[in-house]
C-alpha cells in the first residue's frame, strides 16, 4: 500500500493518480446502457431515447481529463518522467512482469495523450449540435472513445486490473485504526480488500462532490456516479457469487456480507433509479443541485455504514466519528430527522396563525432546508410526499387554499413523527417536543377574544 517519496510540487502524485484513473474508468462506464440513471420505464425504451444529454456529459469529462493532463504536463513538466516512473510501479506485479518499454519520452506521452483527449473534445463538440442523437450512434461514440482511451500508451495503464487501490491519506490512516483492532482472523486478507474497496468508493463519491464548486460543471458529477454504479455493482457480484459461499454458513462475517449487499443494491438502485433519472435534462438549477447532492449524502453514508458494519464484525471500540469527521450513526441521523419534521410543524403552525406571505415564505425556506438535509434519513416512500407537498406550496393560490393545505400538511408530518419515533434506534430516545405551536396558537386566540 505504501508509495514512494517523489512529490509532485502542488499536488500529490497519488492525487492525480487517483482523478485520472476515475474519470477515464467513469468515461468508458457511462457508454455502458446498465450504468446510466434510468427509470425502469426508461430502461424498456433505451432504443427510442435521444443521448444527446449523455453525449454532453461525457465531453465535460473529457474537457476535465484534458485540463487534469494538461496542469500535469505545464506547470510540472520536470515532474513527469518520475511520474510515469511511478505510475507504472503502482501496477501490481504478475509473473515478473516488466514495465513496459517506452519508445518516446514522458512528455510526449502524455502529450500525444492531451492531443487525443482533445480531438474527442472537439469532434463531441460537433456531435452536440445534433438535436437527436439516436442510441447506435451513443454507442459508436462510445466503441471510438474506448478504443482511443485504452490503447493510448500514457493512459491504458488506468484500465489495468492490477492498478493498486489509491487512497489518499486519511483515508489510509483510518484503514490502519481498523487493521491494528482486527482481531485474529483467517479471513483478514479478503477483510482488508474489501475495506480498501469501500474507502475507494467513498473517495469516488467524494470526487463527485467537487462537480458542486462550480454548478455550471454540476451534471458532468453524473459520470463519475456511473462509474460507483459500475464499480459496486462488481463489487457485490464478487460477493455474492465468490466470497460469501466460501464462508462457513451462519458466520458473523457472512451475515454481516448479506446485509451489506442487501442494502448497497438497495441504495443504489433508489439514487440511480429514481432520484438521478433526468438530471441532465434539468434547467432548474436548484432541483438540480438538490437531486445531485441527496445523491451524494445517500452514497456517502451508504459507504461510511458498511465500512463501520464490516469493522464491528471483527474489531471492538470503532467509532464513526474516529474514521469520519461529519459522520451521523443511526440514532442521530435519526433523531435530528425527527428534530426537523417537528420545526416544519412549528413553521407551518405560523403560517396558518398569521396567513400572510411572510410566514408562507419561510415555511417554503423550511421545506426547502429540509429537501436538501433531513428528508433523505427518511423513508424513501415517502419523498414524494414532501415533493408534492413542496409543488402545491410553491404554486400561485389563494390564501384559504393554502392554510388548508397547511393543515393537511401538519397532519401528514405528525403522523411521520410518530412513525419514525418507533424506530428500534429510538427505543431509548424518546421524542419530547417543546409546547405544540398549534395548541398554544388556539389558547392565545381564546384568550384574545375574552
């Protein structure tokens, strides 16, 4: 797992190790149909759909793969030929297998390599101008960019199925806290694989949340979620049809295999099934960033818990927040939902007191707050609930109608405190609210009127 000491000035070499091989693997991911944000209705009709949108999202990776290249070969150009020299040693070594021979200089590598990237670049550019593009010619792109990405001498490398697990350091500080309190274990070497998978994954999703920065670069982020779909998807096959029935029957470490595949597919499926579904069709750019960032927050805790769930099957004492600094277990994901439905009823309370524009617009701000925080801890039947909820208030309506809405609104998220109160991890939580705002709004109007 340990690298050599050359530094890249400005950026660590295992840095740009990582960015490139992610976005050239999530590049030729999303050319592949199975890995691409569709509905299943979406998926019976994958012949009749227009790709453009898709064709435009992988030129904005290209674009990124470009420019990672090029700052590579500008500003540390002196850098390049240990980098190389390094790139190639990351590939683990299979029969005295050798470097392979290089007939021109780094720099020419990966300056033929920029050259190609960009001729893709340019030639997509055309190829979006096309108001339709049909599903054969997406694949004939994809077939081409395959082809130019693989057989490139400076860039085949990162297809390798030998490139070793680049992680960065903290993320290599917190798989030594698991190792060092592995207990005793014939199964520590298969352990230690599939954690340094799980903390690659997380650094992929994280990758994506860079896309964030700037939101007019937001959807290319998509590309990048492909290559999670594809990775883990490969990932719980190894799983399922090799690891798991090697394991004896009924073990701790098998159990604790069958719930993690369970819940991955699961949350995979709700992000690129349904919430990612259209995204890059999206010209609203705050559903945008809502639908791209609750993708992230589910993928991100997705990675973290089965992390922490494979440790706590073999070691003691490991605390999420000791590997995770934002991280939330359960229980406190769990309570500050119930925190947050409870401060919409208080806002919507208000609302209904006041009834003027005021209130009705920071019941909205709180709607929207908890669009983009809480509602993903909830139970993903009922988003749709909250989005519809979220639709009606936002419309042109009168003010009667909309206090009658409130109050079927306030209805609904009582009813879902209750529910999420029963929650096993809340057994010994239990929920005490401060005065109930609509109670309190109907003594002091008792007390006006005497």
């Amino acid at each position: 797992m340990e690298t050599t000491d050359l530094q890249v000035p400005g950026k660590q070499k295992t840095d740009y190790l990582f960015e490139l091989e992610a976005w050239l693997k999530a590049i030729d991911a999303f050319f592949a149909l199975e890995n691409l944000p569709f509905s299943a209705d979406q998926r019976s009709q994958v012949a009749l759909r227009n790709y453009a949108a898709e064709l435009s999202a992988i030129r904005g990776g290209l674009a990124h793969v470009s420019s990672v290249a090029s700052e590579m070969l500008g500003e540390e150009r002196r850098d390049l030929a240990p980098f190389l020299v390094f790139l190639d040693e990351q590939r683990v070594s299979e029969r005295g297998e050798a470097a392979p021979h290089r007939i021109t200089t780094p720099e020419q590598e990966m300056a033929f390599a920029i050259e190609k990237v960009h001729d893709l670049v340019r030639i997509f550019d055309e190829v979006g101008k096309a108001a339709f593009l049909p599903l054969q010619t997406y694949r004939s792109c994809g077939r081409i960019v395959s082809e130019v990405l693989r057989k490139d001498s400076a860039l085949a490398l990162f297809f390798s199925e030998n490139l070793k697990i680049s992680l960065d350091p903290d993320n290599k500080r917190n798989l030594q806290k698991i190792v060092e309190r592995i207990a005793g274990t014939r199964f520590r070497k298969e352990l230690v694989g599939l954690l340094m998978e799980l903390f690659k994954q997380r650094r992929f999703v994280e990758l994506a949340r860079r896309c964030f920065d700037h939101p007019e670069e937001a959807k290319k982020s998509v590309v990048i979620f492909a290559l999670v779909r594809s990775e883990t998807d490969r990932f719980c096959h190894y799983l399922k049809r090799k690891l798991m029935p090697a394991l004896p029957e009924g073990s701790a470490f098998a159990e604790s295999l069958e719930r993690l595949v369970f819940s991955t597919e699961m949350e995979l499926r709700k992000v690129h099934e349904i919430i990612l579904v259209d995204v890059l069709l999206m010209s609203d750019a705050r559903s945008l960033m809502a639908r791209l960032e609750d993708s992230h927050g589910i993928l991100k805790d997705l990675f973290e818990q089965n992390i922490l769930q494979i440790a706590s099957a073999f070691t003691d004492g490991i605390d999420g927040k000791d590997l995770f600094r934002d991280h939330m277990t359960k229980v406190e994901q769990s309570v500050r939902l119930r925190e947050d439905l409870w401060n919409l009823i208080v806002r919507c309370a208000r609302f209904q007191e006041r009834e003027d524009r005021f209130s009705l617009a920071d019941l909205l701000g709180a709607l929207d707050h908890f669009r983009r925080g809480s509602m993903r801890y909830l139970m993903f039947k009922d988003w749709g609930n909250f989005d519809r909820y979220i639709g009606e208030f936002s419309r042109e309506a009168s003010t009667k109608s909309l206090v009658h809405l409130a109050h079927q609104f306030d209805v609904y998220v009582r009813t879902l405190i209750r529910e999420v109160s029963k929650r096993a991890v809340l057994a010994s939580v239990p929920f005490k609210p401060p005065i109930d705002p609509l109670a309190a709004s109907a003594d002091t109007k008792k007390i006006r009127k005497n």
